[in-house]
C-alpha cells in the first residue's frame, strides 16, 4: 500500500506555507513534524489536556484532534507567531516575569487559549479565566500565578504596553 502525500497551502502565523503531508495527519503533526513548529506540543492527543492548543480562525482548537486536510483556507496561529520581531507578547512577558510556566509544557498551549480570551474580552474576570481555560491542565503552578500573569497581560495591552 503506497501512502499518497498531498500539497496544499497552509496559512500559519501570518504567513502562506507550500506544505506536503500524509493527509491522515493531524494539524498537531503537520505543525511539529511536517513544519518544524515545536511550540506546539504533544500531550494526551485525545482532546483532553489542552497542550496542543493553536488558534484556528481566531478560535482555540486542540491541534490533536484537527486533521491537516481540514485547515486549507483557515489561518492558524501558533505560540511561534505570538510574539514579534520587537519583542515577547505581553502574556509572554507577563508570564517569564511571574514563573507562571515551571515545567513550561503546557504553557504554548496556555498562552493561546489566554490569547483568544483577550480577544474576546480584554478585561476578564478571574471566573472567566478559570472557566475559559478549564480545558488547558497544568500540574506544576496551581493556576494562581497563570491567572495573575494573564490579568496583568491585559492591562498591559489596554495601556498598549
């Protein structure tokens, strides 16, 4: 049985990308392993950890369980793309200033649920941050200094910082 790469053009951080995968792979595995975007991580690939979130369409998608094939036309955004050129994102700044990342594994996956919930609300409150992130686990920090890092991230961007 031959396996069939197919081409196709992916947007990602902004940018077009010429891409050929399996086209049984997942977004997870065309981001890590077809584009060399290691953000993103690999955790329980059932949907349940929230490791792999990337933005899809400006939405938190659980990369694991989204197939390549299905993000033609669709503008993802990983934890490479956050930042810029003249520096850290605020949630990236705020959470290297807090420790809000110890083992740092879940947090690509973190910072992008945190970056839709800005988007949607750039002032949330504490229930919503809890409630929004519910599906992104974390086993080292205890959620607190997350929580702090995000809320502070967001006056900074209110301020334009």
């Amino acid at each position: 049985m031959t396996k069939r790469k197919i081409q196709m053009m992916l947007s990602v951080n902004g940018e077009d990308h010429d891409v050929s995968f399996l086209p049984h792979r997942t977004l997870l595995e065309v981001l890590r392993e077809d584009m060399q975007l290691t953000g993103t991580k690999h955790g329980c690939e059932l949907g349940e950890c929230g490791t792999c979130t990337v933005l899809v369409d400006g939405e938190p998608a659980l990369s694991c369980l989204v197939l390549g094939l299905e993000c033609a036309g669709k503008d993802i955004q990983t934890v490479e793309g956050l930042g810029t050129a003249g520096g850290p994102h605020p949630l990236q700044k705020r959470f290297a200033e807090l420790n809000a990342a110890q083992c740092g594994y879940c947090t690509p996956g973190i910072l992008m649920a945190a970056q839709s919930i800005l988007t949607k609300d750039p002032t949330p409150d504490r229930e919503t941050l809890r409630e929004e992130l519910a599906g992104n686990l974390c086993r080292c920090t205890g959620y607190l200094r997350i929580y702090e890092a995000i809320e502070m991230a967001a006056e900074d961007m209110q301020h334009g910082s």
